[in-house]
C-alpha cells in the first residue's frame, strides 16, 4: 500500500494518535508540560552534528515549518521507517523518469 509521509504526521503506523501520551510517558529525562503549552508536548534539549543542524536549517527554510514541527515530523517518519525495518519491509523512491531506488538508513 503506498503512504505518503504527509500521512503519517499526527498518527502512528498502526493508526493511533502520536503526542498525546500523558506526562508519565516521556522519555526519562524529558522535561513535562511547560507552562502554557498543550497538554501532551514537552521540550527537550538535543545536541545536534553541523550536519544535523545544516539538514535542520534547509528543511525549515524550504518547508516554512519551526524547527520544533521539523523535528517532531522527521521523528514520525523515523519511527515509521524503522516500524518498516523491523517488519523486513523496505522503503523505495521513485524518480520521475521512473527509476526506483531503496532507500537504507544507517
């Protein structure tokens, strides 16, 4: 079944809501809900490589998005990419001319 990654924003691959886990489910050392903010979110501290953070700056240039949303959609489609990984399936991009190449993450 073809998915587009737009889909999976805002579910997990089985179908579930993503972020609205309560408090006590954060990854330990996460900080809970910050004053202000929606029940559900929390912030987190992360160190990035200068590629990371070059990969970061593109992304939310080219898409309008904050980085925060960046973040937390590149963390969907991970979870999602290793879901598929886990389940010996695999990941194809297909160019226009129609050529297919898989895709590995290392």
């Amino acid at each position: 079944m073809l998915r587009r990654a737009t889909d999976l924003i805002g579910r997990r691959p089985g179908g579930g809501a993503v972020g609205r886990e309560s408090p006590s489910a954060a990854a330990p050392g996460a900080a809970g809900p910050a004053e202000g903010r929606l029940p559900g979110t929390y912030r987190l501290a992360v160190d990035l490589s200068g590629r990371a953070r070059q990969a970061l700056d593109a992304t939310t240039e080219r898409t309008g998005r904050s980085e925060a949303d960046t973040v937390s959609r590149a963390l969907i489609v991970y979870e999602w990419v290793t879901e598929l990984e886990r389940d010996r399936q695999s990941l194809h991009v297909r160019t226009e001319s129609g050529q297919s190449y898989q895709v590995e993450i290392v």
